[in-house]
C-alpha cells in the first residue's frame, strides 16, 4: 500500500498551520475524530496542546499509533483488521 504524504491546512488557535501526513494517517484522524464526536479540527487541537513533541505532524502520527495500540480503541468499534488497515 502506498501512501502519499500531503501537506494540509489547519486553524489552529486562531493560525493558519500545516501538517505533512500521509493519507493513512490523515484518514485514521477523520475516523478517530468521528468516534470520539469531535471535529479534526478540534481532535487536532486537543493534540497540540497535550503534544511533547516539537513537530505537530509526528505528534498527529504517534497518537494515532497509541490511540490504535491500547485497548480502549476497541470500545469504540474498531477490530484488529481495522486497525491493520491504517497501518
């Protein structure tokens, strides 16, 4: 599966940034912002406060990673198969 890295706009806080992330990542924020009932904007921002990391696009793609690794992910609907897929 190749997945290209695309650079996209988001307000956050009132300024405009970019993260560069690949469609996996970018689709799994959509669908762990659905769940949660947050917008991306929102699940983005949220992220970004919490972040311990300098660069917000490697933060995004960690916790996508930790949010697919732990088992609450599971209450929310999501099967294994689901999570290899994002992968």
């Amino acid at each position: 599966m190749k997945s290209h890295i695309m650079k996209r706009s988001i307000v956050l806080e009132g300024h405009r940034t970019s993260v560069s992330l690949e469609d996996a990542f970018w689709d799994a924020l959509k669908d762990i912002a659905k769940w949660k009932r947050k917008t991306v904007t929102e699940l983005v921002s949220s992220i970004n406060l919490d972040r311990q990391h300098a660069n917000l696009s490697s933060a995004l793609r960690l916790f996508v990673l930790n949010y697919y690794q732990t088992p609450s992910a599971q209450l929310n609907g999501t099967s294994s198969a689901d999570h290899a897929a994002i992968a």
